[in-house]
C-alpha cells in the first residue's frame, strides 16, 4: 500500500493528488517553456516519486496542522458567543465544589463526588451567577436526607442548618418529598438511588425549577430574594453516609434543558479537535487491524519497513495532537465514548472467516485501545479507561423505568467489549473494579508484616 495510499484511508483526503498532476502536466510545460531563457525558469515542484519518506511526513504535518488551526479559527465566533451569553457567571473556568479539609466530607479527586461522614454538611461550588438561565445535575449515590438547590453569598451554613434553611437559599428534599426556603412545603417525586436531578434557575423571571430523569417537577420556588451583592452558587446539604456526584457541565447532561446553559463552559475547540483526531484514529486502527504487516509473504526488501514507518508516523502524529484535547472528562465521554460504542458490533461470521469479536487484536477497537497503550504513558491510559469506565456506570446505576433494562444491557455489553482487550481487561482488575478489596489485602499485608 503506497503512502498516498495509506494517507486516503486514515484522512479521507489526497493531498499527493496535486503533486500527481502537476506530473503529469511537467512535459507540456516543458514544451512551452523550451524557447524560454534560462532567466525565466521558475522552481518546479518536487515530484512525488522524488520525495523521500520524511519529506512526505512533512507534508501530512503540515496538513494536519492546516486542519487543527481551521477549526480554531471557525471557532472564534462560538466562543465569543459563549462568553457574551456567560457574561453573569463569576469564577474561575473550571467548576468544582468548593471545600476545605476541615469539613467531613469525602471528595473525590475531581471534587465532583461527594460523601457525608458528619451528621450535616453543606457544600457550594467554587462558582456563582448573578443573572442569566443555568443549570446542573446531580446523580444520586443514595436516597435519604439531602437538600439540593441554590445559596446565595450571605448563607451560613452549620450542622442544624443547610441548602434551603436560610433566606438566602432554596433546597429541594427528594426523601421527604418537600422543598425548603425557610418554611417547607409539598413538592415532587420520592427520589431514588440513581435518580438524575436537574436544578435549574432563572434569575431574570425569578424561578427555580427541578428535573427527575428528565422530566419536571414543576416550578418550586418564585420571587426569588434579590438585591445588591447577590448571587446564586450551586450548593447541596448532605445527611449522614449521604453521597452525590455533581455535574456542573464538567461532563455532558444526560437530560439538558433548552434555554438553560451549564455552569462550566463547554469546551468547544477541543471537542472538536477531539472528534476530528479520534476519527482520524479509528480510520488507522481499521488498516492495522484488517491489514496486518508482519505475514511472511509480504517480507519484500524495503516493502515492510516502510510500511510500518508510516504507520508508526501517522500513529505518532496523532496521538501527539490528540493529548492535548484527550484528557478532559467531557472530551473521553462525549467524543472517544461514542466512537469506542459504534466499534462494539461483531462482524457478521462468514463461509471462510470466522466472526471479529470487538475487543480482539483482529478487530478495529483492540487496534485502537492497542494504540493508546502503546503511544500513551500508561497512567494517562488508566487515567482514560477510569472515566471511561465511570460513565458507563453512571448509565449503569442509572434508575430504569418498569422493567426496561435497556441501558443496562447495553452498558455491560460495551464494557464486555472494552474488557476483551487483554492489557485493558487487567487494568480494570487490579485499578478499577476490586480497587477497595485490592487496597484491604495490601493493607491486612502490610500491618500483618510489621
């Protein structure tokens, strides 16, 4: 396969093409030019078979390059949009929970889970709105005493009183089926572990309003208090062994609501980079996978290596782009998830060739997670399998309706083929799923050898 080729099928282009043409249009050229001085003469441009391979590798950088910057460039409109409709959100870019180590609470390193070990603790993001139509969710890790909602600035918070207990503040208790501002009052669904709550507020009418698994409850809280110096932050009140990972946009909405924008900025030129990239990766994958370089009828001096140096270089630039966009929660779930789901299906078996099982080092998704092992350190790897592992069971802990287990269906069969991978499949052994019981053998090791 000629690098031309090669370079179709990863990048559904031909750049070599007009090199090709203008080869074949250099002899009439040079006809043209014959009765022309020398002092005329204008450089021709390389030919193809001329071109040595690192030559050609420039080449395919430089159009790559080309296509990143187009993106940022017709992206700059998006983003200022973005900024003109975030213009009353005050804080830094990323939204976290805001919380010091004297509290009793369990985060996780992303600051989005959180466990009470105290009796009552409220916590609030890093992040506030003054004005403006915003939103976030939360996933329930369980269903008992917990308040979620908004507090302004002037809130205090203590173990007797949370998110919806002070004047300043507004509070919605799925385990009591009540709303909270002060006084209390009936209001939505009985929540369950796995449920989806979507907050929303809306500065300018006054309103906030809460979703279960995508469907309102109804506007809970109207004439909301406003004045000078006020501003909204996203806070939840947790009970005792209460927990809660909270989404402020870090990661796509599973039920976003039209009109209401995420507290954090979605990040547009690296989802975009990301999609490109990444579907760049999986066309490459496919030729790795169905066209293996290392039989021995195609040992033809010079033909493998370079071959497999192109591989390697088509390999190596993208994955060198690609780290640069890859390693945010909302790119691997709303980018390399999707992809890595379409490579799950098992090729239909024929009369001579057995059926490609997803997850195989025949099959276009163990070519893939293959490159990524190889071409990335392998932290930044379980770094990447970890979330992806979290958003599928996040979809797995979902709450089903009746008896529909769809979803959960369908995320066990996706994380059955991720598992194929054998490197993959290992890593989740001993760093994912028995990570806890794992930590209590080292432990019970340990203080049994001293």
């Amino acid at each position: 396969m000629s690098i031309a080729k090669l370079f179709v099928k990863v990048f559904g282009e031909d750049i070599f093409e007009q090199i090709s043409t203008v080869e074949k249009q250099q002899p009439e050229d040079d006809d043209d030019e014959a009765g022309c001085s020398a002092s005329q003469d204008t450089p021709k441009p390389p030919k193809l078979d001329d071109m040595k391979l690192p030559e050609q590798m420039v080449l395919v950088r430089n159009w790559l390059n080309e296509r990143l910057n187009v993106i940022e460039l017709n992206s700059v409109h998006a983003i200022k949009t973005q900024r003109v409709d975030m213009v009353s959100r005050l804080g830094p870019e990323q939204t976290i929970c805001d919380i010091d180590f004297t509290s009793t609470v369990r985060i996780s390193a992303d600051r989005l889970s959180l466990r009470s070990q105290g009796s009552f603790n409220t916590i609030k993001a890093n992040v506030c709105v003054y004005g403006g139509r915003w939103m976030y969710e939360v996933l329930l890790h369980s269903k008992g005493v917990m308040q979620i909602g908004w507090c302004s600035n002037k809130c205090t918070f203590n173990e007797n009183s949370g998110v919806g207990d002070t004047k300043w503040s507004y509070g919605y208790d799925g385990s009591k089926q009540q709303i909270w501002h002060i006084s209390t009052s009936k209001y939505g669904d009985k929540w369950q572990i796995g449920d989806i709550i979507g907050v929303i507020i809306d500065v300018e009418n006054e309103k906030i309003e809460y979703f279960r698994n995508g469907h309102t409850m109804g506007v809970a809280f109207t004439k909301l208090e406003r004045g000078p110096g006020i501003s909204f932050f996203p806070a939840v009140s947790l009970g005792y062994n209460q927990g809660v990972q909270v989404n402020f946009g870090n990661m796509p909405f599973k039920y976003p609501v039209e009109g209401f924008l995420p507290i954090q900025p979605k990040p547009i030129v690296r989802l975009q980079k990301a999609d490109l990239l990444i579907g760049y990766l999986v066309n490459l994958s496919s030729v790795l996978a169905h066209n293996p370089t290392c039989k021995k009828k195609d040992h033809i001096e010079g033909k493998i290596s370079t071959k497999k140096t192109v591989y390697v270089v088509f390999t190596t630039l993208l994955i060198e782009k690609l780290t640069h966009v890859l390693f945010d929660p909302y790119v691997i779930e709303d980018k390399l998830l999707p992809h890595i789901i379409n490579l799950c299906t098992t090729i239909n078996a024929t009369d001579k060739d057995p059926a490609i099982i997803p997850g195989t080092p025949e099959s276009t998704l163990g070519a893939l997670l293959s490159i990524l092992w190889n071409y990335l350190e392998n932290e930044e790897v379980k770094y990447v399998m970890r979330k992806l592992a979290n958003a599928l069971l996040s979809t797995y802990t979902h709450t089903h309706t009746a008896l529909d287990y769809g979803k959960q269906k369908h995320a066990i069969t996706i994380l059955t083929c991720i598992c194929t991978h054998t490197q993959t499949r290992k890593t989740y052994l001993e760093y994912k799923f028995f990570k806890k019981h794992w930590c209590r053998r080292s432990e019970a090791k340990i203080s049994g050898a001293s």
